[in-house]
C-alpha cells in the first residue's frame, strides 16, 4: 500500500504538466525564432551579395588578352580551393609566385581569368569572383594553369 501511495504522489504533480510543454517546445525541437536559428535561416546572404566584383570587370578578365592570347609564362599548375569571400577581387594566391603580380588561371577546357597572381604558403587559393566568373561550383576543387603576364 505504501508503495502505491509513493507512486501515485509521483506521478500526480507530473500529470499536470502535461498541457504545459508543448510538442514543438523541446530541447530537442526548438522554435526558430526561440533559439536564434531564425536568423540563420531567413537572414542568409546569396552569392550575388557577396561578389563586389562587377560583371564587366569579370567579363573583361574573363577575355583573352587581344594582343597574344597564349602569351605568359607558365608558372605551373595547382589545385585551387575557394579563397575567403571577405577578400574582394579577382585574384589567386599560391606559392608560384614572390612578389605581387598579373597573371591568368586557366583551366583545363580551356576557360581562364585574369587575376592578380599574390604570394603565399600553403594551398592555392582562387577568389571567391573569380570562382564565379569561371563559372565554377564552390565546392570545387579545380585545378588551374598559372600564367604569369607581361
């Protein structure tokens, strides 16, 4: 009888809970506009917003230079991951190059752009307009002919 009574002075207090929570409000299912996460779904900012780079610009890089397509050193190929999008402008930063200059990445259909070729240590790194100027997805991993241009 004992064990009865503890029981049902248990369970009492937990049944008028029941109403109180509801399904959606859990620590497992929060709300979005409860926990922050509304800001992350609705807030988001599309690729467009993040290139600072006009299409002209990319239209131009994008072209062949008129005067010697083929003209450039070739400073060699590399694979390239995306570079940060907070770094505005047409570049590739690899460790073929020492010192700050103009170059083109070009890859192997045969599309390129002009970029500026900028020193650094570790893994090659393609701006994030030129990836899209390449017409490239952001999860690729392309690799790239590095010319350097007169």
């Amino acid at each position: 009888m004992k064990r009865i009574v503890l029981a049902l002075c248990l369970i009492l207090p937990l049944s008028a809970c029941a109403g109180a929570w509801s399904k959606t409000k859990s620590w497992f299912n929060p709300r979005p506009e409860e926990s922050g996460l509304l800001a992350l779904i609705t807030g988001g900012q599309s690729a467009a917003a993040l290139d600072a780079v006009s299409d002209a610009q990319k239209a131009a890089a994008v072209a062949a230079p008129v005067e010697a397509p083929n003209a450039g050193q070739v400073l060699g190929v590399v694979s390239v991951a995306l570079g940060s999008p907070a770094e505005q402008g047409l570049w590739l930063k690899s460790n073929l190059v020492a010192a700050p200059s103009q170059g083109r990445a070009v890859l192997a259909n045969g599309a390129g752009v002009n970029v500026d070729l900028l020193p650094s240590t570790g893994g090659a790194t393609l701006s994030f307009s030129a990836y899209r100027a390449l017409g490239l997805a952001l999860t690729d991993l392309p690799e790239v002919q590095v010319l350097s241009l007169p």
